[in-house]
C-alpha cells in the first residue's frame, strides 16, 4: 500500500517537471515573449529594462531561472505575477479554485444525472425512434462547441430576452459567492452548468448506451432475466452496475480536467474568474509566473484524478481488487 | 403416459429464426413429456437444437427474429405466447434455468449472497432476515463450505466448481417443480464434473423438481437420466428410458454416439467418429436429416422425414426392427 | 389643528431636504472592464486604464484640469499654488506647496513628501525616469545609482514651503511631465520598491478601499479630501466608485444595455455598433482624441529600404477603407500626417492622394504602380505584422491585399496584442512591415514626432525601441530640437516648427499614417454629465448617478 503511494508521488512529480519545463521552455522561444520590456513600461529606456531584467532575474541563464522560479513556487511560495506587479499567483489559484469547483461539480451531478436517463432509456428503446432521436441529441450536444453555446446563451438570457418573465431572474453575469447569498450563487451558476454539461451529456449517454448494450449480451443478464426479474429490474439492477464501470473512470478523468481548469472556455464566457480563466488571462497576458502556477495546478490535479479513479475502479468493480 | 401425469408437455415445438435468406428452423417438431421428479436428458451434438429447445420453454431466446410455434404445456398452463408478467412469475419460481458457463452466469458486480436474496424475494415475501437465513441454508445444502464467510463472496472468488454450485443453489431457492440444466458440467473439470452429477442427483430427491438435463456427453447422460431424448438437426431422432437406450440403441445415429464413447473395460479400441456434419439449418435435407452420413441409407430415406416409430421406444428410422439388430453387430468402418 | 400639523410636517420636511446632499452627490459608479493592467503604483504603471483612476486618486503639483472640452488639455495648480514661469532661461521652477492637504491615511501633505516621491521614480524603475524625469539635476547619477539617489536638482524649504527644480537644459514639456501621475506626491513612508497590488494611500478625492486584480476594485470617498480647486480635483459627484474586472466586451456591451453597469473601458465590438447606434443613441458618446493608427514601414531593411517602394504603399492605400474596417468615418478620421487633428502644430496636409493638398480624398494608383516599377521591388517578399485585436487585423489583411496587388508577395502575421507591441520594436526579429498604434502622453507635438522619429529612439536589438522604422535623419533632430527650445517662449513659433517637421517626415514616407480615432463611450441609461477630458478620457468622478 505504501509503496503504491511512494509510486504515485514519483510519478506526480515527474509528471510535474516535464511539463513545468517544457511550459517554461515554450515560453522563452516565443518571440517577444520576454517580459522586460512590458513590465518596464512602453519608450522605457535601456537603462530601465536593464534594471527591470536584473531585479526579475531575466538576465540569467534559463536553467537557473527555472530553478529560481521553482523555488519561489513550491520552497518560498511567493512567486509573483510578471503582469500584475506584486500580485502572488499561488494565493490568486486557491481563491479561484472553489469558482470552478462549483462550476464543475454543479455541472457534473447534471450531466450524469441526464446522461444515465437518456442512456438509459436509449439502451432499453433500442433501435426505435425514442433512441435514435435520442442519440441524435447526444450528438448535437457534442458538436457545439461550448463558447457557442455560453455565447448563445447569453444573447437570450442576458441579451434578447432578458427582460422577459422567462430570464429576468438571470443575475448579471459573474460568480457569487456562496457564503455571500446561496441563492444568488445557485441562480449566477445554473446556466453556465446547463452549459458545461451539455456537451458531457451527450458524449456519456452514447458511451453508456453502448456500454448498456454490450452489457445486455452478456450471460448473466439471461441469468437474471431466468431469474424472473422484470426488464427493468435487469437493466438497473445487473446491467447498468457494470456498464456505470466504464463511466466511472471516463467521469474521474475529466472531473479532474475540469476542475484543473479545463471548463475556461465556460468561465470565460460567463465571467466566471475560476481557474479556467486564470490560465486563459495568463495565456493571454504571457505572464510565465501565473502560467506556470495554473498549469502545475491542473497536472496535479490530473494525476491526482488518475490515481482516485484507480481506487475507484477497485472499489466498484469487485474484479479488479486483487489486480492491484 | 398420460398427458394429465405430465409435469412439462411439449408438443411440436419448433423454433425459426427470421433471416434475411428466409425462414431456418432450428427445431422442427420437437415432442416430449417430462414427469414428476424425472430427470430427463437430451443429448446431441451442437447445433442439434437441444439448448433453443429449452429456452424456448422460459421463452428466453432473446431474439427478436424468432418465432417460437408448438406448445409448451407447464402443469396446464400454455407458455407458448404466454404474456411477460406470467412468464416472469414462472421463471426462477416455478421452473428455473442454469446454463452452460459458471464463470459468466453470475453478475460480476453482486455477491453471490446478494444475488440469490434478490431471486428469493422477487418470489416470496420473506423479511431481509428470512431470506438471508434462506440464502444461508441453501448455500448449505448444495455443499458450498462455510456459509457464512462464503456468502459475502464475489463471483470470481470461487472456483469454478462453487461457482456452480452457487447457481444451482440460486436457481432452486424458490423450490421450482422444474429445473432446466443446460449442459451444467461441460465447462468444469473432470473431478468437479462428478461432485456436481451428485449433487444433481440428490436434488430431485432433496427437492423433488424434476430436471431436463442438456448434454452432449453420453455418460452424464449414463450416470443420472431417467429417460434420454437424441437429438439430430433440430428433431428428436430416438427416446428412450436409459437402461434401454444404451441396452438396445436403435437409430442408427445412436449407434455412431454410442460408437465414439470410449470404453474403459474392454480391448482399447480407435474412436469411430461419425463421418460428415450435419446439414446446415437452412439446407435440411427433404428426407432423413441423418441420411447423408447415414451407413446404412437407403431410397426412401431421402424423400420424406420419417416419424418417430414407437417399437420398442420411439425412433425416427424406417429401418425396420428385425434388420436393426444385424445391422448393428457390422462392424463399423474405420 | 389640523393645518397645524400639516404646517409642521411641511416645515420638517422643508429641513429635511435642505440638509440632504446637494443634487447628484451619491450613489455608486459601476465601471466594467476585461481585466487589470498590471501594477497598482502610480509612478510604475503606464496604461490608459489606470491613469483614468490615478487621477482621481492622486495630486501631483500641477495636472490638467479635469473638466470636458478644450480647457481639459490645460495645466493648472494642484497640490501647488500656482503654475510657475519657468526662470533662468528655463532652467529653474519654483513652486509653493499647498497647505492643509492631507493622504487618505490622515499624514498631511509636506516637502519631504515632495522629495520622497521624486527621488522614489529613479529607485522604482518608473518607465520615464531615464526619458522624462532625468532632466532634473542630479537625475543621471540616480539613474545610474538608485539607492543612494539625492536628487540634488530638488531643493524644498519647510519652512516656507517652497520647492525648486534645477533642470539640466531647458524643457518645454516639464510641466506637463509634472501633470501625469508619475510625479504623483505620495506619502513619505510609502516604501521604495514597486506597490504592485498594494494601492498607495493618496490626497485625491477618492481612496480605494479594495484591489484584487482578478476580481477588481472598490473605490470610496477620500476622508480625508477637502476641494481645494474644482479645477484641479474636483470633488467626485458619486460616493462609492466599482471597477469590475473578467467581463468580455461583448458581455460589457450587453451588461450596460440591461443597465447592470454604468460605463465599460473596452472598445465596442463592431458588431454592436449598429445596435448601440439605433437602440442606445442617447447613452453613445463620441470625441476625438489624440491617438492614431499608422504602419510604419523598416527603413532599413528590403524592400522598404527603397524609398519608391515606399512611395507606392503610400499612394495606393485606401484611408476610407481602413476607416470603415474601423467602423466608419464617425468613429475614424483619415490622415496622411503624423500628429492628430487636436495637437498643438497640427496642419492638415497630404500629398498621397489623387488631388494633393489638405486632406486626402482617393489612392493614386497610377502613380502607385509607377513608383513600385521604379523600384525594382516587383515580386520582393513582405510580411505585415499586425495584432490579433480589431481593427489591426483587419487592417493587416487589408494591407497585405494592397501589397500584392503593387506586385509584393505579401503574406500576413496576426500576433498576440500582448505581445506584438514589443514584437515590432525588436529589430532581431527583421520586421518590415507593422499595423500599430501611438497614443500622446500629454498634448505636446514632439510626444510624437520626436518620440517617434528621433535617431534616440531607435535601439536595435531591444523589444523597446519606439522608433519602429528606424527612421534616423540628423538634420531633423537638429529641428526637433530646436522646436523644442522654442515651445517654451514662442509657443506659436513652436507650433509652426513642428508642423514643418511633421510635413518633412510625411514626405519622406517613413510610415503611412491612416487614421486618428475617435473614442466611444457607451454608457448606462441612467448615467448624467458625462465629461470627456482631452489627457485622461472619460472622468468618472464628474459622473451623475443619482437622480
């Protein structure tokens, strides 16, 4: 058990480094990407960038300055923003870490929820018109691209009809804080989780259609239908336990991608400062310090996912616990 | 026998397959009985029709392009067409099934304990406590060790032998009057195969349900059938009570079973094996099925199906009974 | 009895109004924009974003006055009590500090505030110290020694209050340099190293009362502030002023529609135009600033090393069509010249165009095409650079038709606007061609011929080098500086000098020049007098909310 652990860890860390320097490697190749001369200010003398470059180290060679900002990451932790002078980025990633936690983890009990019904009832109309219309939905919700559909939903509810009884309840757009009013946080997150899950929906319910099924041809389901269970029993009961295995790890992975900061097109869209948009403003911006802080944050948060759906997957299905 | 004595009555049974070649009918006219506390076996080799046979009982083909016509008489109630909610009532309680493969008839993600509990109460209205004592007894009486320990156990914890042995005890947990064993021992090995006739045997007297037991193995069929159905392409060739079937084999397809069962007492002697296969479901021939590989075919055996002939038991051959026996002491080639 | 009780509720409610606050005082001013702009410290940052706050913030011993209209680009007195004549054929000013102010932190405002804060630009690294601010004796040697920085060039009295600047050489734009808030006074104890997100405590009319930039900031009253001029720091109409930070333009447009905020920083997207324009027209302002659109072209490099080729590009570019991929002649005004139309020296003029004189009216490409054979560049490989932001981009496209249509084989590169300012200054990276922007400092005519076209400001190797054509001409940085000599006594004359210059180096065809842009601003419904000064754009203190 010890040693699995110890295991991950080396394997986090390694993980860890390659991207870390392989960000910090993409960065200075970027043409005009050196921060001097923007943080200097615009007509700023030579002196001044000179000096600019002296005091962030930018003069040094580039292993030394990894090494410096990993430092001042991880030992120091006050590894400072190259484009908001003074702002330290690893405060800034934990205040938005809870945005996109209730983003994501709102999202996802939605489109699990929805994607279990429409898989369901898919698998159990197979081949009638409730499942083929049903899987052309799923489709479409996978072919929009997410910042299409944030933008479509804010020209109706924050736009065209805003004032209408419909969307008049929608609060403007941006991220209310759940101890400042829960009410308001519910109703500021509702459309942007509709949205996020939208496109989940769609490709969990084909996943789990198929793997329904898959699973409906297996022989303990004629077991369970001998049995005398009604279908309903079957499917619930026998089938969807051991398709839901599959979805369970496809779900751990991109739970854990999201919540790294991957739903930033969502945030960006709906003013949502989460993770997702820090990243994307640091990209923006260039700012290394924050890129870095960001995207260290997601690895992390990746790897950690793996090794928590590994333990999941022993956990839900029974067979792969002597397998570890 | 009577009909009215009849624990299971099947007349005419045969199912067919919608294909995109047309109609195939896998069992054509398929008639047998099963009594009260009567294990009856059915053996052939595959694709015989011997385990559509059987589902169709439950009716658990789960083909949508099948149609099943005849009749399946269960202690008078018609199961051909029968309506889902009363199959339902029926399976698991009144007649139950096990199949071929231990390692895959039990849901992977339930204990075993948890999987009979759950055919226990979908049948009686037991509380969660009398249906895990239940469960526990059962475990017992089919001779799983420890119960107690065992009930909490996975599928894939077994071995093969308990797997089977969990079936069985799930199968009989609402005391069915029938039990369909769809070739119960194939998959196991020799050793366990004997444990698992044992336990076959003793359950028609422990329970009292009667048992139609699949096999392509003649000597299951030697150690524990009552009465023995051959099957060949889809029809019952020859039926007869055991003793007599091995006594006095009278279709000459029996005859090439019987031939390719090794003796243990005896000169060792090569395996005969039947030469030739059977036709395929949609090229039946429009006589004999067996004919083509049949030694001993003759002109009017390929023009019309013979019917099943009732002396000394019932046979599908139009040889007649006096020339069998001389037919049968030829030896028969290599 | 009744009317008697009726009177003394009249009589009450009579007191009650007279005390409220006089009309438009309150209320909150909600600002919207799509993120911060770098450090907090007044003498460091150098965007358009934050100098609209700094100056409701902070003091410096002048500014311009913040009110609308021409007298915006005006320097009056400040924290000091008047603007002084400079002395000593302009190398000395003195001025007296006003008495009785105090910073948001309750610490009065002294000499030795003066001196802390001006020594404090040479050990910050402030943009301008080595450009503007070292023309004060002693201003080198801080330069090149920061921490041991005198600044001997400063002398203040305490005890009468007085505070001299020694300057080097004369400078026509000193005072102007004093008006931005670089030469904002801050508190004594403010330490010496950049603020970053720690707002500095100031003497103007409002404080912030919070900062973050990934979620904004919240301004309040100052209470300390008493207006000492209406002019200099006007007493600010709404109580509480947000700045809200993370909102796309698109959403901030939409935002302001539904009434959620009162003015947005950012651009409206063309998009909206036509919409705002229709739907929104009273809540639309439009003035004209000082800021253009130009693309200048490298000198010193192939093709445009050839002054032919460059002739070309200048005769065959269409000014309306990259005004109307600006969004059309109400929000960009075409041009052949450098300065904008509201400069100081500003005189119309352009000989690339059909009927040469004044204003430019149609290309020319007859002459175009005559100029580009002479060249001999047909067939020469361009890249135009230009920024992923609208209308650069637009632009760029537009220009790199225009070159092949000359005969260039031109292609396109739209950069990361973060990146691509600092891109195009670097000649490592042999740009020949750039769609770019230059916004003035302060109203003075050499912030962009000299800052633009002086051999000074050409640094090659370096990401900042503004002089991007690389344009460098002796002879005209002889006039630059002579007009600069003459800006202090004989402003006419100046202005006159200047406009020669800027005709010269419009003949030279060093960049074409394509338009001055024209702000919009977009505001809330609710949202009265609004003032648009000519140096820090919108005013957001001089704003009325509440009806």
């Amino acid at each position: 058990m010890l040693s699995a652990i110890i295991r991950r860890l080396i394997h986090m860390i390694a993980v860890l480094f390659g991207i870390s320097v392989l960000v910090f490697l993409i960065f200075f190749a970027t043409p005009g990407a050196n921060p001097a001369a923007r943080i200097a200010g615009r007509n700023a003398s030579p002196q001044t960038i000179a000096r600019v470059e002296r005091q962030f180290g930018l003069n040094k060679p580039l292993p030394v300055q990894y090494g410096l900002m990993m430092k001042k990451l991880f030992i120091t932790q006050n590894l400072t923003s190259f484009v908001n002078l003074g702002e330290k980025v690893v405060p800034q990633v934990f205040r938005a870490a809870p945005i996109t936690l209730s983003l994501v983890t709102g999202a996802a009990v939605i489109w699990i929820g929805f994607a279990v019904l429409i898989g369901l009832l898919a698998a159990a109309f197979r081949d009638t018109l409730i499942d083929r219309i049903l899987m052309i939905l799923s489709l479409i919700g996978i072919s929009m691209p997410v910042f299409w559909v944030a933008t479509m939903a804010n020209l109706i509810t924050q736009g065209q009809f805003h004032h209408s009884w419909l969307f008049s309840w929608v609060p403007p757009l941006g991220y209310v804080p759940f101890n400042t009013s829960p009410l308001g946080w519910f109703k500021a997150l509702i459309i942007p989780w509709f949205t996020l899950a939208i496109l989940y929906i769609g490709l969990y319910a084909r996943v789990l259609r198929a793997a329904l099924i898959e699973t409906m041809q297996e022989d303990y389901i004629r077991t369970a239908r001998a049995k005398g269970l009604s279908e309903r029993q079957v499917l619930m009961h026998h089938a969807l336990r051991s398709a839901m295995i599959g979805i369970v790890t496809l779900f751990g992975l991109d739970f854990g991608a999201l919540v790294g900061g991957g739903a930033l097109l969502t945030e960006v869209v709906f003013g949502l400062q989460g993770i997702g948009y820090l990243t994307y403003q640091a990209l923006e911006t260039l700012d290394l310090p924050m890129i870095l802080a960001t995207v260290i944050y997601a690895s992390v948060f990746v790897v950690m996912s793996n090794a928590v759906v590994d333990i999941l997957y022993a956990v839900i299905d029974p067979r792969a616990r002597q397998a570890r | 026998m009577s009909d009215s004595q009849a624990l299971l009555s099947v007349r005419d049974l045969s199912v067919s397959f919608r294909t995109r070649g047309g109609l195939i009918r896998a069992v054509d006219g398929v008639s047998f009985d099963v009594l009260p506390q009567q294990i009856f076996g059915i053996v052939g080799e595959s694709g015989s029709g011997k385990s559509l046979t059987i589902l169709s009982i439950l009716n658990l083909i789960g083909d949508p392009n099948v149609i099943i016509a005849g009749s399946i008489r269960f202690a008078g109630q018609e199961l051909v067409g029968a309506p889902a909610p009363v199959m339902r009532s029926i399976r698991g309680n009144k007649i139950a099934m096990i199949f071929q493969d231990p390692m895959t008839a039990l849901t992977p993600v339930h204990t075993i304990g948890a999987q009979i509990i759950e055919q226990i109460r979908q049948h009686r209205q037991l509380s969660a406590a009398a249906a895990h004592q239940r469960m526990l007894d059962l475990l017992d009486a089919v001779g799983i060790p420890d119960p107690r320990q065992t009930f909490r156990r996975y599928p894939h914890e077994l071995s093969g032998g308990q797997r089977q042995r969990a079936v069985i005890a799930m199968a009989l947990s609402c005391d069915p009057a029938l039990l369909l064993a769809d070739e119960p021992t194939t998959a196991l090995d020799v050793t366990v195969q004997a444990q698992i006739l044992d336990l076959i045997r003793d359950l028609r007297i422990k329970f009292g349900s009667s048992i139609i037991l699949i096999t392509h193995n003649l000597g299951v069929v030697a150690e524990v059938a009552d009465q023995v159905a051959v099957m060949y392409s889809g029809r019952i060739v020859e039926q007869a009570n055991t003793a007599d079937l091995f006594a006095n084999p009278s279709h000459p397809y029996s005859w090439g079973l019987l031939g390719s069962m090794p003796v243990l007492d005896g000169p060792r002697k090569r395996l005969a094996a039947i030469p030739g296969l059977p036709p395929a479901l949609d090229h039946r021939p429009p006589g004999c099925a067996f004919a083509p590989r049949c030694h001993f075919v003759r002109a009017a055996c390929e023009t019309t199906p013979p019917p099943l002939r009732a002396a000394p038991h019932p046979v599908a051959c139009i040889i007649d009974e006096h020339e069998r026996t001389s037919l049968r002491m030829e030896p028969l080639e290599q | 009895m009744i009317k008697r009780i009726l009177l003394l509720a009249l009589l009450l409610a009579g007191m009650a109004t007279a005390q409220a606050a006089p009309a438009g005082y309150g209320g909150t001013l909600r600002m919207v924009t799509v993120s911060a702009s770098g450090t907090f410290d007044p003498q460091v940052n150098y965007t358009l974003r934050y100098a609209q706050l700094f100056q409701m913030l902070y003091d410096g011993l002048v500014t311009f006055a913040k009110t609308g209209g021409p007298k915006s680009v005006t320097i009056v007195p400040d924290l000091a009590t008047a603007v002084p004549v400079p002395t000593d054929h302009g190398l000395t000013y003195q001025f007296t500090l006003r008495t009785g102010v105090k910073f948001s932190n309750g610490q009065p405002v002294t000499t030795a505030a003066v001196v802390h804060s001006f020594r404090r630009l040479f050990k910050v690294n402030s943009p301008n110290a080595g450009t503007w601010y070292d023309v004060i004796v002693g201003g080198r040697r801080c330069l090149a020694h920061p921490r041991s920085c005198k600044l001997q060039g400063l002398v203040v009295d305490p005890a009468t209050n007085s505070i001299t600047f020694h300057l080097r050489h004369p400078d026509a734009e000193f005072l102007d340099q004093l008006a931005l808030a670089f030469a904002a006074i801050l508190p004594v104890n403010t330490p010496d190293h950049n603020m970053g997100t720690r707002p500095v405590p100031g003497t103007g009319t409002y404080m912030v009362k919070s900062y973050d930039p990934s979620t904004g900031l919240v301004m309040v009253r100052n209470p300390y502030f008493h207006q000492w001029s209406a002019l200099a720091q006007p007493k600010g109409f709404p109580s509480v002023i947000t700045y809200r930070f993370g909102l796309s333009a698109e959403s901030q447009v939409t935002a302001v529609e539904n009434g959620q905020y009162d003015w947005m920083y950012e651009d409206v997207p063309a998009d909206r135009l036509n919409e705002i324009a229709t739907k929104y027209t009273k809540q639309v302002h439009i003035t004209p600033t000082n800021w253009t659109l130009y693309v200048p072209m490298n000198v010193n490099i192939p093709p445009f090393n050839n002054k032919d080729a460059r002739l070309a590009v200048e005769y065959a570019m269409n000014r309306e069509s990259t005004v109307k991929l600006a969004g059309g002649n109400r929000l960009a005004i075409p041009t052949c010249i450098t300065l904008p139309p509201k400069m100081p020296g500003y005189s119309a003029y352009c000989p690339f165009t059909k009927n040469p004189g004044k204003h430019w009216s149609a290309p020319n490409w007859r002459l175009a095409r005559h100029y580009m054979k002479k060249s001999g560049m047909i067939g020469q490989k361009v890249t135009v650079i230009t920024s992923l932001q609208a209308p650069y981009r637009q632009i760029g496209v537009y220009t790199q038709d225009v070159l092949n249509r000359l005969g260039f084989k031109a292609s396109v590169k739209a950069i990361s606007p973060n990146i691509d300012f600092t891109y195009i200054q670097n000649t490592n990276n042999h740009v020949q061609i750039s769609i770019t922007d230059w916004a003035q400092d302060y109203p003075a005519p050499s912030d962009f011929l000299n800052v633009l076209y002086s051999c000074n400001s050409f640094h090659k190797g370096s990401d900042s080098s503004i002089n991007i054509s690389g344009f460098c001409d002796p002879a005209i940085d002889a006039e630059m500086s002579k007009a600069e000599l003459f800006s202090l006594k004989h402003p006419n004359q100046a202005d006159a000098m200047w406009s020669h210059i800027d005709h010269q180096i419009t003949r030279r065809a060093v960049a074409v020049n394509l338009f001055s842009f024209e702000r919009l601003d977009f505001v809330s419904a609710r949202l009265r007098n609004f003032q648009f000064s000519g140096e820090f754009f919108f005013l957001p203190q001089l704003a009325k909310i509440k009806p």
